[in-house]
C-alpha cells in the first residue's frame, strides 16, 4: 500500500548506540544533544547513564518537526561534552532516522481492486488444481472454469487512513470437462442446420474450440457450456442453383453476375470454346461447372 494522503510534519526519530570508551560511567540528562555529522540536532528523552568502557543503545528524536530529522546513518556528537570527551564518548545510529515527514496511508479503490484480483487468482488457482485433480485432468483444454465471489469482507474503508487492511473473499469455483470428440461431434451437427443442402463446410474451427461456461445451477447440478463456432461454406456440385440449366445462352458478364446476385460465387473464371463463341451453349449438356474450394 502506497501512502496518498496529506503529509504530516512530526519529529524524526531512530536508535543509536552510545559508546563510552573513558574509565568512569557517563550520566546524560534528558534533552541531552546529539549532533549528527550533517548538523541536524537531536536530543534523549529521559535520563541514562552509559556504563564506562561500553555501549548504551536508546531512541533519539529530531530537536524539530519535519524531514530535516530524516536522514541517513552517520556519527552524532555530544556538543554538551568538552572537545577532548567527545572523541571518546560519541554514537552512531545503523539505520536511518524517520518519521520527520509521513504521508499516510489511504486506502484507495484502486488498492482494494488490485487486492481483491490478486486474492481471486489466489484462490482461484487453488481451486482450478483441486477441481483438475479430483477430474483426474491434466490437458487445461479438455476443462472450462467459471467463477463467483460469494462473499468479500474488508477491514479498511475507502478513503480511510490505515497501515494495513485485511480482505476476506469467498470463491466459488465451477469446473466442467468434455469428451474432445464428443464435442466436435457435436460441433458439426450444429453447424450443419445453419447452411442447406448444396452446400459444404471446407474448413472450420472444430480442433481449436474453447468452451465457457455461460451459467449452471448448484441446485440442479447442471451447467451451460457456449462455444465459438466458425467455419467457410461453398456451394457443392450439387447445388441447384448452379445446374447448367441457369446458364443457357448467357453472355460471361451475365453469368457472372448470376453468380453474384445469387451469393454463390465472389469471382469466376467463364471460359467459352471455340475462342469466338459469345454465349453460352443452348444444350445444358455443352455446359461444365467446375467449382473451386
């Protein structure tokens, strides 16, 4: 979660460690100075003794508000100390002091949506290898998945600040699989009804199908599965429409265009023999139709 909200000015903060290297214990009084070796000022806030020929670690806090107190590890003196104590009596910090400036953390919708799809496929990954398993399937294309979000609790509100929020789904998943020949099966019987006779499927879609699952009923125990279905259909030899009667006497511009009013054909090739002929024969039987696929 990223912080969006309006920055906020407080008093940088962080843990040092105090080294006393003379023979005698060291007290220090709270808002003893701590000086870092950039200039920023820090104090203690309550009274310490730091133990002779040894190492005292406590919090220290920016003598003022904002990122000024933000600032990398380093040495800090104590301006308080005569210059000689201070090269043996002196601390260092091991991580950076924060907390000068923060910019709370908002819970927005974005945070919640991208939460929300991430535990979902989660979830929905787990339940996918469940389902797989107890089908004993392991071809992801033979299986159609589909999913509902029963329940969704979330402990942040959007527009509130927090540091963390805790979101609970409830998911529902539906898996159904199929016989691959079954399904083509049935692929061809349905794309069948859709065009009549005299005409013929020369390609389609049947090895590349992917059904999904449109609806199902937890109490039935049914489900709904829809499938894509493509294919390119042409008029067959035993088209009626193209019987060598059609053609009788009729010039190649009018052919073609017979072919176009009747959505048999984008383009032809007519071909009259001899070379001079204009027209078509009168005898159906002087007539060949070849039909290219």
């Amino acid at each position: 979660m990223v912080g969006d909200g309006k920055k906020i000015q407080d008093f940088a903060h962080g843990n040092v460690t105090i080294y006393n290297n003379t023979n005698r214990a060291q007290p220090l009084v709270a808002k003893t100075r701590f000086l870092s070796d950039g200039g920023v000022l820090f104090r203690i806030r309550k009274d310490i003794i730091v133990p002779t020929s040894s190492s005292l670690q406590v919090q220290i806090y920016a003598d003022e508000r904002g990122a000024v107190g933000n600032i990398s590890p380093g040495t800090f003196i104590l301006p308080g100390l005569s210059a000689p104590l201070q090269k043996q009596i002196y601390a260092k910090s091991s991580v950076s002091m924060a907390g000068g400036e923060t910019t709370p953390n908002i819970l927005t919708e974005e945070i919640l949506k991208n939460a929300k799809e991430s535990l979902v496929a989660e979830l929905g990954a787990e339940l996918k290898k469940e389902i797989r398993d107890s089908l004993k399937i392991d071809d992801l294309g033979n299986i159609a998945f589909g999913e509902e979000i029963l329940n969704q609790e979330s402990s942040g509100v959007v527009g509130e600040e927090i540091d963390s929020f805790e979101l609970k789904i409830k998911l529902r998943e539906i898996g159904v699989s199929w016989d691959k020949d079954t399904l083509i099966q049935r692929a061809v019987e349905a794309l069948s009804s859709f065009y009549p006779f005299g005409n013929e499927l020369i390609s389609n879609n049947f090895d590349d199908l992917s059904p999904a699952i449109s609806k199902y009923s937890i109490e039935s125990g049914t489900t709904t599965i829809s499938v894509n279905i493509k294919g390119v259909v042409v008029p067959s030899k035993e088209n009626p429409l193209l019987g060598s009667e059609h053609f009788r006497g009729l010039t190649s511009a009018e052919i073609e265009n017979y072919l176009k009013e009747m959505k048999l054909a984008e383009s032809a090739r007519i071909e009259f023999f001899p070379f001079w002929t204009k027209r078509a024969p009168e005898n159906p039987a002087h007539i060949k139709i070849i039909v290219e696929k």
